[in-house]
C-alpha cells in the first residue's frame, strides 16, 4: 500500500468515524422512542409514572462529612493510582523511542495534522464547546433543581 | 541492572520556556477541577474561558502554544470523565449520605427511575439495577480516571496522553453503547419510572458525547507532535 493509499484510507475512515457520531446518536434517540412506544409510554413529558421513594436517611453532619471526606480521598487515590501505572509503563524507553523532531513550523496549525481536515476540525470544535458548556452547566443544575423540586 | 541506556526526552524546541502558556495551563486546570465539583461547573466554564483567552494572548506574543483544537478537546474530554467519575463515585462511595440520597432520588424521580426505586438495597449500595451498578465500576475504577489524567497528559503534549485518550475514548464508545442497551432494556424501571423519561434523560446525557466527537479528529492529528 503506498503513503497516498494510507492516507486516503484514512481521511475516508474518519469521515465514517465522524458519520458514526450522527448515526449512533439519532438511532439511539429514534430507539428510545420506539421503546418507549412499545412499552405504552410516549415522550416521556406527562406520561410518566413513578414507584413509592424511599425516605432519605444520612449519617447525621459529621457522619455524611466523614463518609464525604473519605470518598474525596478515595477519588484521588484512584486518580494518582491511574497517573503513576500509564506514566511509568508508557515512558519513552529505548525500545519505544519518541520521534526525532522534524523541524517543523508549529505555529501553524496545519503542522499538527497527519490528515488536513479544517472543515471536519472546526464543526467539531463548535460541537465540543456547546457540548463542554452543557455537561458542566446542566450537571451543576441538577442539585439545585432537585432542591427546588423536592426539598432538602 | 545491566545494559542501561540514557533514553532520549527530546526537549528540543517544543519544551522552550513558555511562562504565559504555562499559567494559562493552571487556568485550565482550575477550570477542570471546578467542573470535576459539578456543583461549581458554571465557575468552572468561566475559568477555562480565561485559561483560553490566556493561552490565545500567548499566542499573540509570539509565545509558543499548541492549536487551541488542541485545548479544546482536552479540556472536553477532561471536564466530561471528571463529572462522569465523581459523579459515579458518590454513588459508590457515598450513597449513605443525605446528600447523595437527596440528589439522586430527584435525579430518578425526574430522568432515570433507577435512581430512586430500591434505593441502597444490593449489598453495594446506591443504584440498585446490576447492570448500572456494573457501569459505575467500570467507570470509576477504570475508563474515567485513566481518561482524566490521559486527557491532561495529552493537553500536556504527552505521547502516552495521547495514546490513551484513543484507549480511553474507543472505552468510552464501548460504554455508551452497553449504557444505552442497558437503558432501553430496563425501560419501564429506568425511563418509565421518571417525569420526563425519554426526552428529560436525552436532554440531560447527549452531551456526554465526548468519544465520538474527539475520536475522529484525534486520528486526524500528526502524532509526531506529542514527543514529550
């Protein structure tokens, strides 16, 4: 296979890769929607039903900050766990050199792409902005509202 | 211990001193960590905008940066797997608190009824549905904290960041494929027992897309430029 195969081969797989993004998520959304149809239920905004809920019962103060804490120092051991084994078993060693530098201009973007796809790059980019404010922002809204809704 | 080898770093000319950059970067980071809160998420949002407007600045200094794609889908990747593992690990590590009660029996109530309906009844705790409780594990203890530090070692221009936010990524595809299974074949206990169902739970989790989006564009970059 020459360089141009691989690299027309490639560009093709990404475009398929990105296409993937589309399918998967208006089949996963038409899906829910059958589903739920089949199940006798419709969008899910005034047909929903719900089971008794159970009554909240924490540690009292001290306790729930306790039970906090530890989790908070659970998370981070997992995360150092994680950093300390990926950065030990994948640090550039003899047999895994890191390429040599090819001298090019960095300040250009282009210099950063195998395959140019600036069109593909910048749709993609918008997405993942909308996409970072919407998990922060609505992942932040959910206590609040739960509060308001439900109460402490 | 024989046969040591000095191995080669390469600091060349992309590890030259980059102050601006660097104190964009902590922007970032605070950012990051901020959103990883989830209740701190907005504040978040604004630093990583001034971590971005920091970096662009440096730019403009003539101060050497990587492409602001670049930033962008790190921090993505990074503000997404940081909500996804606390989130999760509340659940496991937490679930006997009032808070964690409170917020996850609204968040079922509302979007997911596997959230609220028999509560803290398996001898793990938390969600009650197996295959959701499985997901949780697999989240915290693997794909999302290997995806955090990937994700800020890839921002960083390290090689093996960039290796594993592929890993992690193709993980994160795997996951939301087995999720949405999961999801639909529980339907009357997940869905069916919430207020908005369907339409509340897309609404919440379609941007959670990360993987999808950041796969494509990672096999487009020139994988030479991470050689640190």
């Amino acid at each position: 296979m020459t360089e141009t195969d691989v690299l027309r081969g490639r560009r093709h797989a990404i475009y398929v890769l990105a296409a993937f993004c589309g399918v998967f998520f208006i089949g996963g959304i038409i899906m829910s929607y059958v589903v739920a149809a089949k199940y006798g239920y419709g969008t899910g905004f005034g047909d929903g039903r719900l089971a008794p809920v159970g009554t909240v019962k924490g540690q009292g103060f001290v306790g729930d900050s306790a039970i906090l804490g530890g989790a908070f120092v659970l998370d981070v051991g997992i995360l150092f766990a994680w950093y300390w084994l990926i950065s030990r078993l994948e640090a550039p060693a003899e047999d895994d050199p890191l390429p040599t530098d090819d001298g090019a201009d960095l300040s250009h973007d282009e210099n950063w792409y195998f395959i140019q796809v600036p069109k593909l790059t910048r749709i993609l980019v918008a997405i993942a902005v909308f996409c970072t404010a919407g998990v922060a922002i609505l992942g932040a809204s959910i206590l609040p509202v739960v509060l308001l809704r439900y109460g402490w | 211990m024989a046969n040591q080898t000095p191995v080669q770093v390469n600091p060349a000319k992309h590890s030259m001193t980059t102050p601006q950059s660097d104190k964009a970067d902590r922007w970032l980071l605070a950012g990051a960590l901020c959103c990883g809160t989830i209740i701190l998420g907005p504040l978040g949002l604004i630093l990583i905008a001034l971590g971005l407007v920091r970096l662009q600045r440096a730019r403009r200094l003539g101060e050497w940066a990587r492409p602001i794609a670049v930033t962008v889908f790190g921090m993505f990747a990074l503000v997404d797997a940081s909500i996804n593992f606390v989130g999760w690990s509340l659940d496991i590590f937490a679930h006997n608190t009032h808070m964690l009660q409170t917020m996850s029996g609204g968040w079922g109530r509302m979007v997911d009824g596997g959230y609220y309906y028999r509560y803290n009844s398996t001898w793990l705790g938390g969600v009650s549905d197996r295959a959701e409780k499985s997901f949780a594990m697999f989240a915290v203890f693997m794909i999302f904290p290997a995806r955090i530090v990937a994700a800020w070692a890839f921002i960083k221009l390290r090689r093996w960041g960039f290796r594993w936010m592929i890993l992690t990524g193709w993980a994160y595809v795997f996951l939301w494929v087995g999720y949405l299974s999961n999801l639909l074949l529980n339907f009357p206990e997940r869905f069916g027992n919430s207020l908005y169902g369907v339409t509340g739970w897309w609404i919440f989790d379609i941007f959670y897309m990360t993987p999808f989006l950041t796969l494509p564009w990672l096999y487009a970059l020139n994988r030479r430029r991470w050689n640190r």
